[in-house]
C-alpha cells in the first residue's frame, strides 16, 4: 500500500508539469500525497472496517476536500450527489481512479477469486464501465500475484491474456508520444498498461517510480499505480518508506495511522 502513496507523492509535483527524464530529485519540495492517496486510505479503511464502499470514498473526499491535483470533475459530481441523495451512483467511468486506489486489495485477500471479486466490488461503485472495473481488477491481482511470488514474466502474460492489455512495447518507444492528449491518458486503458510497463522494465522499486514519472501525462496516478505493483516485485528501500511515510504524517497525520495499522494486518515490502 505505501508503495502507491509514494509513487503519488513523488509524481505530485510533476502531474501538470510534465518531465520527460528519469534524472529527477526522487523526493523534492511541494511533493505531497493527493487525491490518489486519500482514496487509497479510503479502500483501506473499507477493508478494515466493512460496509459499502462508496460510503468510504464519499466520506473521505468530503473530508480531505482539497487535495493537491483536486478530484475529477465526474468524481467531485458523484460525491455531491451522494451527500444529497445519500447514496452512491455509478457514472459508468472508465477512468484512472478505480486503478489507483485500489493497492489495499491486492494485499487483504488471499485468493485470487477475493482479489478480483473486491476489486469489482471497489470500482463499481463510481467506475462501473468495463474498462474500469478492469482497471482495477488488473492491478489488484498483479500486486496480489507478485506478493506470492509470481515473476514479472508471469504477471505480464496474465495480464495479457486475462485482461487483454498489449505489454510488448518500451518505454522509449512510448515517452516522446505520451502526454495529457495521448489516447485515453486519463483512462485506465490508457493508464495501467503503461504502469504495468514502468515496473517490466524496472530494475528496483526507485526505477519503477522514475519510469513512470518519465513518461509524462497523469504522472501522479501513472507512480501510484507502478509504485503500487513495484512493491511486492522488488519491495522498498527502507530509507524511501521512511522518507514517503514522514511526508504521511505530515501531510496526514490520521491516515498515517491507518496506513500503519493496514500494513501491520496485511503486511507490506521492506527492503531492510
């Protein structure tokens, strides 16, 4: 779960100022967690807690209202509509969001049935297009997958044949067309796959984290996403978890708590 909030944090900066190098400060000035990482804490809290979860998401972008990069235009309508209807409705989104909130899933449950189930059960609840429902579903088990040892050469035929995502392109190839007008950059579609790619081509978690924020676009959500999977792959330097957990508790004091008491659960990678 940390490895998405890092991936967030470290990106924030760069979402709507894009850079197109992997030569970057990893941890910088002005970087904080955003909207990404509150809907992550969000699922977390759903997790540990039950119910529905849409209630969790409306009650934590309600509460962290402003974050930096701010929510989706169709999101912020949905949670609105929620506090006055009192309840959730579906706006058959295929965006990033479903993807990028869902890492707590992939390490709560241990079958890859429960994974796909809760991942549907996450995204539906605002994202209910195909694309993403299998946003999340996708990313969910390739974290799942890695944290019971599957190789990358294993989680990306899965997602290749089970998701249909087409893996067999570089990073360079990608990174001089990639941008905020690139095809469904703001999709999952447009999304996942690539973040799946950052983490193929990644030598360690820091890697995975710079291949993201290098190819441009929803930069924020693209490092969530490969930090989220980079996690159980390589696991996380423990000089980064502590560097991206103290911006946590700064940014986020509560959350931090929960981030805390999730991975005690749930577990977590840490490279001592």
């Amino acid at each position: 779960m940390i490895g998405a909030i890092i991936g967030d944090t470290v990106g924030s900066i760069y979402e709507f100022d894009n850079i197109k190098t992997k030569d970057f400060d990893l941890f910088s000035d002005g970087m904080s967690p955003t909207d990404d990482s509150i809907l992550t804490f969000a699922t977390a809290d759903w997790i540990m807690r039950g119910g529905e979860a849409w209630k969790y998401y409306v009650a934590y972008a309600s509460k962290y209202d402003c974050p930096v990069g701010g929510y989706g235009g169709g999101f912020t309508n949905y949670v609105l509509k929620a506090r006055i209807e009192g309840k959730g409705t579906p706006y058959n989104s295929c965006g990033n969001g479903s993807a990028m909130r869902i890492s707590p899933v992939g390490w709560a449950f241990n079958t890859k049935e429960e994974v796909l189930a809760k991942a549907k059960e996450s995204a539906e609840c605002t994202h209910n297009h195909p694309e993403g429902i299998k946003g999340a579903q996708a990313t969910a088990l390739a974290i799942f997958m890695a944290r019971n040892g599957a190789s990358k050469d294993e989680i990306k035929a899965t997602m290749e044949t089970e998701f249909g995502y087409n893996l067999d392109f570089t990073l360079d190839e990608l990174r001089p067309a990639y941008s905020w007008g690139y095809p469904g950059a703001a999709l999952c579609q447009g999304t996942v796959p690539q973040a799946i790619r950052c983490v193929l081509e990644a030598s360690d978690y820091e890697d995975a984290i710079r291949n993201a924020v290098s190819l441009g676009g929803d930069s924020d959500t693209l490092a969530c996403i490969a930090g989220a999977i980079a996690e159980p792959v390589f696991g996380i330097p423990k000089k980064i978890r502590t560097i991206g957990m103290n911006i946590l508790r700064h940014y986020f004091p509560e959350p931090y708590k929960l981030v805390n008491a999730f991975e005690k659960k749930f577990g977590s990678r840490v490279l001592e």
